[in-house]
C-alpha cells in the first residue's frame, strides 16, 4: 500500500454551524452535499449496505472513484436517549476529525486500511453530528460472512494474524476489533475498519485486551455454524501471525 504516502494536503473548510476536515487530491472544492445520500441518489450513484451502527453508504464518485459513507451513531443503550449525537468538546475531539486524520497517519505508514477523504461535523447546542467519508476497500467480505459461507486455511488466520500484529506494532489501538471490521480478500489480504475512538499509544497490555475482544467476537460469530470454522488451532495460527506482524 504505498499509494498511500500520495495523500494530498489536509484542508479545512469552515460553514454555519460546523466544518469539513478533507483531502484536497481527492476533493477539489468543499461541498457538504457529498455527506448527503439524496445527493448521491439523485445522480443514481447511491448503494446502501447495514453497517454495524445504522447504515453504511457506498457511493460512485466518479468512473474510478468509490466511496464509502458512514453516519456516526451511538450502540448501545444511549443510543436510544441520542441516537447520533455527541458532546462537543471542541473541532479537534469530534469522532469525524479525530478518526480522519488517525486513517491518514495509518495511511502513511503503509497499514491496510481505508483512506480517509473528508469528514465533518454540525453543532447542535451543546452537541453535534457527524460524518466520514473514506475510499472503498478492494474487497467487502468481512471476516463474519467468509466464515459462514466456508472454514478458512490456517493461511488467512495467520495472515489476520499478521494484519493485526502490524496495527500493534506502530502502537494503534482499535477500539473494537472484531469478525465485522475485519475484511478477507480471496488471496488472504485483510483489510481494518472502523478506527472511530482509536489511538496510537505506547504497546503494552492493551493489545492483550484487543485480541480477547475479538476472540469474544470469533467465538460469537461461529457459535450457530458448522463446527471446524472457528478452533483452537485457528486462533493459534491467528496468534503466531501477530508476532511476526
């Protein structure tokens, strides 16, 4: 993923009641509608798939341009009380500003994940809301759906392995990694996503804590399925490739 030292510069675009964090290689002029489904339905370029949190959008920029949309939304029972709102803390704490400029940093250094285009965030009172729009991925086939449709070779598992052990070794924490944020390729290239509330911080035993969460997930995921998806010897190979990564 060398492509991804090509970033272009990080600009600001300030408006009534929020602002518009973007890179400028990819946007040339700022315009909050590319944050707004209509406007991508309108040009019969909009397709919608369930995210984790409400919907994830994809959308076709241009012939060779794919983007995917995510509205930031709560999980769990706050969710209910304010189902896209956060506190505001200042432009630089929102989660759309913070997740953007974390994915360009990852991006720098070569890690496979997605490229952040822009993101913003609107006041509301004492609150706002927010927004991310990044590049597609090449594959969209979480780590769930390759499960359920068949078991994979030890090779995947390591080569997951591998993906997550070189998020740890430049110090990035993901907040929530789990068999949804983690994308499989048909020749085993695995892709991360979601880093909203991630961090790089110095290793240590966070990166214990990451692994059980996402065992926790495996062992979910795989509990209705045939057995042999999800074992003991997977999470081995899973293991020995975070140290090699």
């Amino acid at each position: 993923m060398n492509e991804a030292a090509a970033a272009g510069e990080e600009a600001l675009a300030r408006g009534a009641g929020g602002a518009m964090l973007y890179d400028a290689s990819c946007l040339h002029h700022p315009d909050t509608s590319v944050f707004d489904p209509s406007h991508w339905q309108a040009q019969g370029a909009l397709e919608t798939s369930r995210g984790g949190r409400g919907t994830v959008a994809f959308v076709r920029a241009s012939q060779d341009q794919r983007w995917v949309l995510r509205h930031y939304r709560r999980g769990g029972l706050i969710a209910h009380l304010a189902d896209d709102l956060y506190v505001w803390t200042g432009a630089d704490r929102t989660r759309a500003f913070k997740e953007w400029r974390l994915l360009r940093q990852l991006r720098a250094w070569g890690l496979p994940v997605p490229a952040p285009v822009a993101a913003r965030y609107q006041r509301a009172g004492l609150c706002y809301r927010a927004d991310l729009l990044t590049a597609e991925l090449p594959v969209r086939r979480t780590l769930t759906q390759a499960l359920q449709q068949a078991p994979l070779p030890l090779e995947a598992w390591q080569a997951i392995g591998r993906c997550v052990g070189s998020l740890h070794a430049r110090g990035v924490q993901h907040a929530d990694l789990n068999a949804h944020n983690l994308l499989v390729g048909a020749t085993n290239n695995i892709y991360v996503l979601d880093f909203d509330r991630g961090r790089i911080r110095p290793r240590g035993a966070w990166e214990r804590s990451v692994l059980a969460r996402l065992r926790r997930s495996l062992l979910k995921v795989t509990a209705d399925l045939p057995a042999g998806r999800f074992d003991d010897a997977h999470w081995r190979a899973l293991l020995s490739g975070v140290g090699t990564g």
